[in-house]
C-alpha cells in the first residue's frame, strides 16, 4: 500500500470533520477517550500569559478538546500529531481567531479532565450521547487512524488519575506503589535533554520524575509498565541516571513540608494502587 493510500485511509470523512470542529471536538474527544482509555484536554485561550493553574475557565475561551496520550502525542479529528506540529497548525489559528479585541496578550493553557469532569465546564457545546455513540462507530470505521493509536500500559489507572500522579505527584504514586509492591522506587535524572524540550521542569540535581523498577530494568509508574527509554522520552530526556536517594530526598522533602497533603494523596495512591493495579491478585 503506497503511502498516500496509508493516509486516505487514516483520515475522517471531511464532513465528519467539520461536524466535530463546530462543536469543539468535545463530542469525537470523549468517544476516543471511552475507546483507548487516553487523556482528555481540554485547551483554554486566557488574557493572562503566566498559565496560572489556579485562574477560573470561566475568565478563559475553551479553543479545542482533544486527547493526548502520556507523552508528546495529540489525537486529533485532523490526525495524530506531535505536540509543536498541534499547537501550529490547530490551536494556533483558533486562538487568533478567538482572540478578544481588547486583549494585549494572549496565552494558552492547557488543562486535563476526566469524562465526568467536562460536563461542568463552560464549553461552548456540551456533551451529547447520541452524537458520543455516532462519533465511536465512526472511529471504528477508520482502522488505519485507531490502529496507529498506541494502546495504554497496563496497569491502567483511570487517565485523568494517572495525569495527576505524573505531573506533579509522581513521587507519592511510586513510593505508595514500592511499600505495596516491594520493587525499589527511585529518582529519573536527567544529563541531557533532547532538543526543544530544555524547558522541562527539573530540579538542580536533574530529578524530572520518580518510578518503580521491575527486575528485568522497566519502569512503571502511575501510567503503567514500560521501558524505562520510553518513560524518559516522556520527559525528552536523551541521557539520564537512577538514583534511590535522590527520590527519598524528595519524598522527605514534601512529608516534612506539606505533611497534610502527602497524607491525602499518598493515601489516594494506595487506594488507585489496590482498585486498579492489585485486582485480582
């Protein structure tokens, strides 16, 4: 098959497309969720640049919502696209065109829900079933565009808890999922980045991130068990270091500062560990 077939026969009906568009997406969004299992996002266009997570969606535009997967992957009605090839052809061109008048400056952020989540958010269309079912036997009728979506790792926690314990709480799922488990958790250190991912967050010593590994050298964390080279591209790391210490320094850092909160989500972690991880065992 030549390519341009391979492509036909991964792209949407154009008018399916353009149904989908009218209403933001939000419909074809949560039917690719319910199928795959991936994460829903929703991206907001805010007058504010700082992308602070905490400012009201209500002071901001929804622009798209899409899904991702735990990595650099969108899966969008347009196709599947890297994270950079999105932002400037889709939500670049959505967010000039919805750009208010009196707006100086502009900035995008981007939010994660669950299905149950959406409903209470001011999009500009809401959740409908029929139109959820129709856009899941449309998916199914294009193979070629399912079929190049990559499955999820088991074990698989609900997405948008997975998120949650990856960006920002990664060291509380893989120090719950070690005490319940017995495999060692320790710190992702970075030495190198690939290009255009030298913004990733790390601290002065390296640390991106904190997982379990398994025997045979692959890692696991809140999103399931992988390689660890997957995990690090992730995070655009091209080389890196384990370190167990590095991990418990983290985690001591945050039981000694927010205790309150390591309690609580450490707590949800062991919970998402024994409901999803541990059934059946």
């Amino acid at each position: 098959m030549g390519a341009a077939k391979r492509k036909q026969n991964m792209a949407f009906p154009l008018t399916k497309i353009q149904e989908w568009e009218a209403d933001d997406c939000v419909n074809f969004a949560v039917a690719l969720a319910r199928i795959t299992g991936w994460l829903i996002h929703v991206d907001w266009l805010s007058d504010d640049t700082t992308h602070d997570e905490n400012r009201p969606v209500e002071k901001m535009i929804p622009l798209r919502v899409y899904v991702g997967n735990d990595g650099d992957k969108i899966f969008d009605v347009c196709g599947i696209k890297s994270i950079e090839d999105f932002n400037l052809r889709i939500i670049g061109p959505l967010a000039k065109e919805r750009k208010k008048p009196w707006a100086q400056q502009c900035g995008v952020a981007t939010r994660h829900y669950s299905e149950a989540r959406l409903t209470n958010l001011p999009l500009r269309s809401t959740l409908d079933e029929a139109r959820i079912l129709d856009a899941m036997a449309a998916i199914r009728d294009v193979p070629g565009f399912l079929g190049a979506v990559p499955e999820r790792p088991w074990p698989r926690l609900p997405a948008e808890a997975a998120a949650q314990f990856t960006w920002g709480l990664c060291s509380v799922y893989a120090e719950a999922l070690s005490a319940e488990t017995g495999l060692e958790a320790v710190a992702l250190l970075v030495k190198r980045f690939r290009p255009m991912y030298e913004k990733t967050p790390y601290s002065s010593s390296g640390y991106v991130h904190s997982m379990v590994l398994h025997p045979d050298g692959s890692a696991e964390d809140s999103w399931g068990r992988m390689p660890l080279q997957r995990m690090a591209d992730r995070f655009g790391v091209a080389e890196w270091t384990v370190d167990r210490s590095e991990h418990l320094r983290v985690v001591g850092d945050l039981m000694r500062n927010t205790p309150g909160r390591w309690e609580l989500h450490y707590q949800e972690a062991v919970e998402l560990v024994h409901s999803f991880r541990n059934v059946g065992q």
